[in-house]
C-alpha cells in the first residue's frame, strides 16, 4: 500500500470541515433551545442585549482571533529562521 493512499483514507473517514461546522451549528442551537425550556431565567440576560451588541462581540473575537493568528504565524516564522542560523 502507497503512502498517497493511506493518507485518502484518513481524509475519507474524517467528516469534510462544513459537515463539522454545521454539526457544530445544529448543536449549539439545540443547546440553546433546551437552556431555553429547561431553566427559562437563564436566558432573561440575552433579553437586554440588542443585534448590534452581538455583532460587535462577533467582531471582536473574530479580530482578536486574526490577530492572534497572524502573531503565531509570525513567531513561528521567525524561530524557523533563528533556527536556520
């Protein structure tokens, strides 16, 4: 057996990346939903928060996380060439 096809069976037994976010989607909707009928009070805190709240939050972690990646990717970079020398 080739080492190409060993590396297409594990591709092929790994769910592709949108099924993953979409389970992941379908589960955090469900999870909200079921705090939601099971412990109703929980909830009454998203009740004060308007969509421009979340978007700014949405905003903010997705910069923060760009950000963060960008200065791993730099600081690999740059041990990698450290290395080098």
């Amino acid at each position: 057996m080739s080492h190409a096809s060993e590396n297409d069976q594990n591709n092929a037994s790994r769910p592709c990346r949108r099924c993953v976010v979409l389970r992941l989607f379908i589960m955090s909707v469900l999870a909200i939903g079921t705090v939601g009928l099971l412990i109703p009070e929980k909830l009454s805190i998203i009740r004060h928060l308007d969509t421009m709240d979340f978007a700014l939050g949405a905003v903010g972690i997705l910069a923060f996380l760009a950000i963060s990646r960008h200065a791993l990717e730099w600081m690999t970079k740059r041990n990698e060439e450290n290395d080098q020398d």
